[in-house]
C-alpha cells in the first residue's frame, strides 16, 4: 500500500473520529455513524470491483488501488463494532454480532483475509486470478451479511 495512501486514510480517520472527540463525549450515535462511514468506503471500493469480475469494467491502476484501499479497510472494519452502538435503532448490525463474538470474529477475519489477497494480486496483475479472487470477497462479505447484518 503506497505511503500516501495510508497516510490519507489514518488523517481521515483521525479527522472523522477525533473532531467527534473534541467537540463531544463519544457517544453510541458517534460510534455508530463511524462504523456506516467506514462500511461505505468498504462499498465504495469493492463495487467497482464485481464489475471487474463480471466482465463489465476493464482491470487498471484505478482498480488495484481499489483492491488495495479494500484491504486496509477490512482492517479497520474489524474494530468499528463497539457494543456501546449495539441497540441503536438505525443500525443494520445485528444483535449477533455482540451474542455470538466468535462467529462474528471468524467470519470477519475472513473477510480480512480474502481481501488481503485481493491485495496482494492486485500488485502483481493476474488480471485472471484477480476476478477469481474479487468473488471469493464477495463471499466472504456476503457470508458475514447473511448472519449479522439486518435486510433491508
């Protein structure tokens, strides 16, 4: 991951999360609008992904900068679901996430671990094991849904 990348991202986070700090006692509300926030540039990046895999958008440096912002967030989402936001009514966590921590870790570390492959290949270019390994994300982020987060 390239050194402004992670600078970028550790400056927003820190402005995100320490402007609600400074101005306030960090509240559920707080934590839950960090944890969507990080969850949408989870979505962010990985939507213009599936279309790589589906055939419907060309692999490029773009897109590998995609896979590899994709895996530094996985990180950070593993440490957004504090229970103190648990039970707040506009939230699509489910209550599973904080009933059952082991599965909802194993399936989180899975989601970690797909997408730090996806990085990985995204540096050397296998545009081929690429798609393969953009589904096998995809998978995981799925698995995760089907068990703890709500539909909607």
């Amino acid at each position: 991951m390239s050194r402004l990348l992670k600078t970028t991202i550790a400056a927003g986070l820190v402005v995100a999360f320490g402007a609600t700090i400074a101005h306030a006692q960090v509240t559920p509300e707080h934590l839950l609008k960090y944890r969507q926030g990080v969850m949408r540039a989870v979505a962010f990046q990985f939507g213009p992904l599936t279309g790589v895999a589906k055939g419907e958008a060309p692999w490029s440096p773009a897109m590998a900068q995609k896979a590899v912002n994709l895996a530094a967030l996985s990180v950070i989402a593993g440490d957004v679901f504090s229970p103190a936001s648990k039970d707040l009514a506009n939230s699509d966590a489910k209550p599973e996430i904080w009933a059952k921590p082991d599965d909802f870790k194993m399936k989180m570390t899975a989601f970690q671990t797909e997408t730090s492959k996806l990085g990985d290949l995204a540096k050397a270019g296998n545009v081929e094991a690429i798609k393969a390994q953009i589904n096998a994300v995809g998978k995981a982020c799925g698995a995760c849904h089907d068990d703890f987060r709500v539909k909607r």
